[in-house]
C-alpha cells in the first residue's frame, strides 16, 4: 500500500496513532468486527487550517484533497509529492487501475488529468473546462492523438456522482442512478430515486461496485443491490445485451454517507440525527459504521460502531465520505476535520479484546492456536496473566493447574510461582502440579512444600511422599522431620507409613519392613517381592503368617529357592496351626515335595482339619499307614480308619466298621462294589441276614452285581422285611431292563453284522479298473497283450489279484468254480485283498 495525504511541503507525515474515537459500551459482550485509527499528526495540523474534501484509495496510492487551497498529496511508498489543482474545492478524485493516472474535477467545472509517475519525461495533464454539469461527456484520444467527446447522458438536472468498474458507467443525477455499457454504447437501465423529498445536495448518492457486475446504490436511507446480467439473445430484439436485476432493497435507520463491500456483507457510513430534550433543533449525532448482512427484502445487523470524529456536531451528511481498498479491506471515513481508517481486527486484536473482557481462557487458546500467527503477543504472557487473575479471584487450584500448561520448561517462572503460592498460603495448591520427570526445580522447593504439609496436613504429606520420585528432594532431611513428628504421635499409623516409604527410597528395606509388619500393611509383600528381601524375612516368618497367612504361603511357596521348606517348618514348628496351612499348601501343590513331613501331616490334619485328613491318606503315597491307622484309631476316626485298613489288605475288618460303626448299609454295599470280592458279599450278606432293614437295602443295591437268589434263599421265611414287595418289584425291573438290554445289543449287532455283509457286497460287486500297469500274478506279465486287437482273457478276483485265464490251475473238484491260488495258499477269505488295500 502507497498513502498520500494532503498537507504542506514541511508537515511530517505519520499513521496509526492510536486514539480513543471509537465509541462503545463498556459491557457489551459483543467483539467488534472492526478496528479504527486516525491519520494523525501532519494530518492534524493540515486539518486544523484546512478541510478534507474528497478522498481516494488505491492499491498503490492514496490520495487525499483539502480546500480552500486545492492542495492534494500523495504518497508512494518513501516519497510525497504535492501538487496545486485549482483555487477551488476539489469534488472528486479517481485513479485508475493502474494507479498511475489521477483524474480530478473542481467546483469551477474543470476536470484535470495527471500522471503521477515521471518517468522518460512522462508528465501529461488533461485540462479541459467544463461549465455544464448538468451533462455526462466521455473523452476519448483517437488515432490522430486528439480527444473526442461523447454525450452519455443530459438534461436530468446535476450529475453527482460516478462509479466506472471495467466495461460499465454508473452516475446519479436528481433523478436516479443510470449505468451505462462501453463496449456496446448502451444505456442498460435507469435505477429511479426512491425519497424524492430528500436534497439531493444534502443527502448525496453513494456508489459502490462490488465487483464487474455487481452495483450498490445508498440514497438517503434506501439500499438497492443491482447484478448486471446477460440477455438471453432470444429476448433481445432492440432491448441491450444486458440487463439490470435488483437482487436486494431494503430500507435503514440512518440515511447513508457510504458504501463499501467486504465479503459477502456491507460497510455502511450512516449520518445519525438525534432529538435534544432541551432544545427544539435537532443535533448530529456521531456517525456509525455499520456492517450490514442484506436480504433480499431486508438486511441483518452484523455491527455497529458509533465514531467520534472531530467536530462532528457541525458536519452534514454530504460531508461524509467512505472510500476503501480492496485489497487490504481497509476503510477510510473522511470528513472535513478528521480521517479514521477502519480495517478488519486480526487475531492479535481478537486475544486483545478477550483480555479486556477477562476471557484469559478463550484468549490463551486463541494465541495456542494462532501463535505462527499474533505479531503483538506472546502466549506465556496471556498464560501467566491468565494466573494472575486465577489468582485475584481466590481460584487458586484453577490458577496451580494452570502453570503446569503456562509454565512449561521455564524454572525460573516456576520457582517464582511456588514462591509467590506460599506468600499467600496457598502452597498446598500447587504442590500437584510441580515438574517431576527430566526437568525439576531445586530440592529446596519440594521440601519446603513437604514440611509446609507435614505440619497442617498428614495425609496430604503421605500423598505428596507415594507420588513424587525419592529423588526430588533430600530424603534424609525429611525422615529426620516425619521421625520428630513421631516422638509427638509415636502411633501414628499415616507417619509409620510414610516413614516406611521414605526408608524404602533411601535403600533402608528393614527398617521399613519392620515398620509395615508392625502397622500389618499389605505393602509388606509387595516391598518383599520388588526388593527381594527374602533373606530378611526368615526371622518373621511367623509375623507374617499372623498378618495374612494365605498371602505369606503363597509367597513362600513361590519362593522356595529362596526360604527352604525346611526353614519355614523350623521357623512354625511351634505354631502348628501354622505350619499345618503352609504344608497343606504345599501338599496341594506337589504330593512328593514335603514328603518327609506326610507323618507329621497326619496329626496336623487330625488335629486342625479333619475334613481333608481323608483326602490326603488317599492322595499321599508316603504316609505310614500305621501311624496313621493308629492316630485315626485314637480319636475313632472311622471313615479314615475304614480307608486305612482297605488300603492295607483287611477289607473285612473295614466291611465289619462300616456296618458294626456306621450302621450305613449303603456305604457298606459301595464298599464292596468298590472291592469286587465275591468272599466281602457273602460277609455282607451274613451280617445283614438278620437285619431287616439291611437286607431291604441289599434287595434295592445288589441285583447288577450279586445274583438275587443268594440273597432271597438265605433269608428266614417268616421275617418281617420293610419294602419286600417293592425290593421285588425292583429286582425283577431290574432283571427286565437287562433282558431288555441283552436284546437290544443283539439287534444292534444284527443290524450292523447286515449292514457291514450289504456294503462288502456292493464293494466286491464294482469294476476293477484293469490297465498295462497291472500284471499276472503267476506268469508277472502284463495282463494286457501288446496287441489289443487279438482276443483275450483275464480273470480278476475280489481281492484284486489278476490271472491270464491260461495260467490259473485247474478248478478242481467243482467244475467251473475257480479260487485266487495267492490267497488260498495264505487260507484267507475272499475279500481280503480289499481290505488290506483299504489298510
């Protein structure tokens, strides 16, 4: 961008001064869409003196004119020059799109043309006067170098403004705005006045290209949007190639100083008259620069800005001009004392505003965002200024959370904040968030934190103590600290614990063992396993025990390289309710490994858990059966003994236990099936013989494996036995269902005997495939002649075995009946062959 403002040889030229002219609510919750500055300094001495008539923007230049003098600058890049037009105001002033030329009319008519870059002595003015304005002319050079004029238009009162965007002409007189098509010499439409009530000296056309296409008329408070389209040819006839649609009217608050595009959307300049309480005149009030979003029959407010310019109280609405750059979206708002540049808030102003309104939060992730991007601000400054106000407002753990993020890798920041934490109190808040991996601040700082804690707050410390590494701070300075808190609180569970840990990060695992096995804590075995401190323990077997013996065999069992069986059983040799649960552990396990021990097991089992004695007399095969049968003896275990003298030969004593101990006919009959001793029957029958209810119960169990009829015979006639009938019926069911059994296996043997002779016959019944592979098993040629031609004859069994018919033997004594000599001689069946394939 070049900029030239209007001012005297020796003025100093300077932009972007900031100024308070922007007025607004101070609450208002809504972000301004639009940033404002002043032309200052030079600017404002010129202004002083003289007034802004007119401006222009270009990509490259900017061009401003002041009266009375008919002065104008312009600035490009490092240089300004300033030329003298007229005596007279200046009314308009354009460039072209090259911004190379300027073109210039005055209030006395005349138009003038000058190129603003000399270069080859490159200098042309275009002067001609022009005393009717109420004519529109067009001056074109022709070959000969010489200008012709043109009328566009005449006789419709004063032209007051116009717009030229490539090929189209658009101007406004008191009637209407006109736009006019160069390349076809054609008037395309006439877009009339809509408040005719209105001077239109006072309240000015405003005109606004869009883009090639498209023209944005402001007249007093009425905003007409008109697209230039193409004629469908059909329609032509001897109407123009083109056409005028209004895609969009509507109606304003304010009447309308000027328009400028920006996006989609309009900036709007409006001219604001309010009503004075105490004076009957009305007074201006300040301009507004709106952006506007049109509708086809109305239009959205987007924003709306009211500008302190200077001296605005004096100023009408032809005296407000608006002019913008397309290519920066800048927008200048001139009048007579003051020029206000207004361009679209970047994200620096965007953070700059969420700071204002204490919105630290969206800020902070505005400039994480946009940090490539913000030229003004740094994002640590908006973090810590975001803690900062966290912490005027009492949040203190939302203002600690934060400097993990804010803070980042800067120690220096963090130990100033740690700092600042203590002096108001707050320590405890910030104690979560320190660093504690790679980067770390100095010990003095954790340890200021820990006795902060150690003194108001035990737990907090022991939290502190499990979740920071041993490694932050010097651990002996603070075990001398939780140890002089415990000559206060000597039983203090939650300072034993945190002792516990602290020895155990200085490499102290058996003071910190002894400690957990005092409090019974269930780190114990974890501090055992992960410092393998199994030679420490040997002494405490039975401490552990008492704590969780469950946890503490299983440890030792699966430690056995290192604490021995035969440790542990010297150790709990004089707890054998412990030494019991260890060995049964152990038993359960591996039956070999504890072996020597099985004898010992049996008083154990005996003593603290007879369910499982039995179990382990049958599992065990290292026990002595004596010393068992005679413990189980002792305290007349009967079911063990019953197990013991089975397993050492003497069923009948163990058949006379159960049925003189027990009485349980039915265990006595699951004994002898167990046994399957004809002789224990028999001694079963004779002791039940006399005892009906026993034999009630023989009847009902024997049938499928004694015959019935031993029993029956030796029963007395005349005894009275519970249940006879049903017994019989039972037996006979019983004798039935083996019948029926019988019979059902022999049809299933018939059925498959059948179905096996079907499928041996349907296979003995198929082709043989018979090839010059396969040859004579007496003559070892091949079965097929060389010549197939000839007749032949081959004789094939079903086992396979092939024969020219020539070389079998004869058939012997059945005629026509012949037989495979091969399988003959072994004397195997036909069919063999076969199945030996099949094998």
């Amino acid at each position: 961008m070049i900029w030239g403002i209007l001012g005297n040889k020796n003025n100093s030229w300077k932009i972007l001064l900031r100024d308070c002219f922007l007025h607004q609510e101070e609450d208002s919750e809504e972000e301004p869409k639009l940033k404002y500055e002043r032309l200052s300094n030079g600017m404002t001495e010129i202004l002083q003196n003289d007034a802004a008539s007119c401006m222009t923007v270009h990509d490259k230049v900017e061009v401003m004119i002041h009266h009375p003098q008919g002065h104008f600058r312009v600035r490009f890049t490092h240089l300004t020059q300033t030329f003298h037009i007229s005596s007279v105001k200046i009314n308009q002033i354009s460039l072209d799109e090259s911004g190379e030329h300027v073109g210039i009319c005055s209030e006395d008519g005349k138009v003038q043309v000058f190129g603003l870059y000399t270069r080859e002595g490159f200098h042309e003015n275009f002067d001609c006067p022009i005393k009717v304005s109420f004519s529109l002319l067009l001056y074109e050079r022709n070959w000969l170098n010489r200008w012709k004029t043109s009328v566009l238009h005449e006789g419709e009162g004063t032209i007051t403004n116009i717009k030229w965007r490539a090929n189209l002409i658009a101007w406004a007189n008191n009637v209407g705005v006109k736009i006019y098509d160069i390349s076809t010499k054609q008037r395309i439409t006439n877009v009339l006045r809509d408040n005719v009530s209105l001077r239109p000296d006072m309240y000015p056309c405003s005109l606004c290209w869009k883009d090639n296409t498209t023209l944005i008329v402001g007249w007093g408070s009425s905003i007409k949007i008109c697209a230039v389209k193409e004629r469908n040819p059909t329609e032509m006839r001897d109407l123009p190639s083109r056409y005028v649609e209004i895609v969009s009217a509507f109606e304003t608050e304010f009447f309308i100083c000027g328009l400028a595009p920006l996006a989609d959307q309009l900036v709007t300049l409006f001219f604001v008259k309010e009503n004075s309480d105490q004076m009957d005149e009305e007074l201006c009030a300040r301009p507004r620069l709106d952006i506007i979003q049109p509708l086809p029959e109305s239009c959205e407010e987007i924003s709306s800005d009211a500008l302190t310019v200077r001296n605005f109280q004096d100023n009408e609405c032809r005296d407000y001009r608006l002019e913008h750059s397309e290519g920066e979206s800048l927008f200048y708002i001139i009048s007579p004392k003051d020029i206000v540049v207004a361009k679209e808030r970047d994200q620096d102003d965007h953070i700059d505003w969420l700071v204002q309104k204490k919105k630290y939060e969206e800020a902070l992730m505005a400039a994480e965002i946009s940090f490539k991007n913000i030229k003004r601000h740094d994002v640590q400054k908006i973090g810590m200024d975001y803690i900062n106000h966290l912490v005027d407002t009492g949040d203190y753990d939302s203002a600690a959370r934060k400097c993990q993020k804010v803070l980042g890798k800067n120690m220096e920041l963090w130990e100033n904040e740690v700092y600042r934490f203590k002096t108001i109190g707050q320590l405890k808040a910030i104690s979560q968030y320190l660093p504690r991996g790679d980067l770390r601040l100095r010990p003095a700082i954790y340890e200021m934190i820990l006795h902060e804690f150690l003194k108001t707050d035990y737990e907090g410390f022991a939290t502190l103590i499990r979740e920071w590494p041993g490694d932050l701070y010097n651990n002996m300075a603070i075990v001398q600290a939780v140890t002089d808190h415990l000559k206060r609180d000597p039983t203090n569970s939650t300072l034993l614990t945190t002792l516990a840990e602290l020895y155990t990060y200085d490499q102290r695992y058996d003071r910190a063992l002894e400690i957990y096995l005092r409090l019974r804590h269930k780190d114990v075995y974890q501090l055992i396993h992960k410092h393998d401190l199994f030679s420490s323990i040997e002494d405490k077997i039975v401490l552990l025990m008492d704590f969780d013996k469950e946890k503490a065999v299983d440890m030792l069992l699966d430690n056995e390289d290192k604490i021995s069986i035969d440790k542990v059983v010297e150790e709990l040799a004089d707890r054998p309710e412990l030494l019991h649960v260890y060995l049964h552990k152990l038993f359960k396990r591996d039956h070999h490994k504890g072996q020597k021990y099985h004898e010992r097991q049996i008083g154990l089992y005996a003593e603290y858990d007879r369910p499982n004695l039995l179990p382990f007399l049958r599992d065990s095969t290292h026990c002595p059966l004596e010393k068992a049968l005679e413990i189980c003896q002792q305290r007349n275990f009967v079911e063990e003994t019953v197990f013991l003298l089975s397993r050492m030969g003497n069923c009948r004593r163990a058949l006379q236990m159960i049925m003189e101990e027990l009485a349980d006919v039915d265990k006595a009959i699951e004994f002898a099936k167990d046994q399957d001793d004809a002789e224990l029957w028999d001694d079963l029958i004779s002791y039940s013989i006399d005892k009906p209810p026993f034999i009630t119960g023989l009847l009902n169990n024997i049938g499928t494996h004694v015959d019935p009829i031993l029993l029956i015979r030796r029963i007395k006639e005349g005894m009275e036995i519970p249940n006879l009938r049903d017994s019989l019926v039972k037996i006979l069911h019983d004798y039935n269902l083996q019948i029926l059994l019988r019979e059902g296996c022999k049809k299933i043997l018939v059925a498959d005997s059948l179905s096996l002779l079907q499928k041996m016959h349907r296979t003995q019944m198929r082709g043989v495939r018979v090839d010059e592979e396969n040859i004579c098993e007496s003559c070892h040629t091949s079965i097929l002649p060389s010549d197939m031609a000839k007749t032949f004859n081959v004789v094939v069994f079903h086992c396979r075995h092939m024969f020219h018919k020539e070389c079998l033997p004869s058939s012997g004594t059945i005629p026509g009946l012949q037989f495979c000599n091969i399988c003959s001689a072994k004397r195997r069946g036909p069919g063999s062959g076969i199945l030996e394939m099949k094998k």
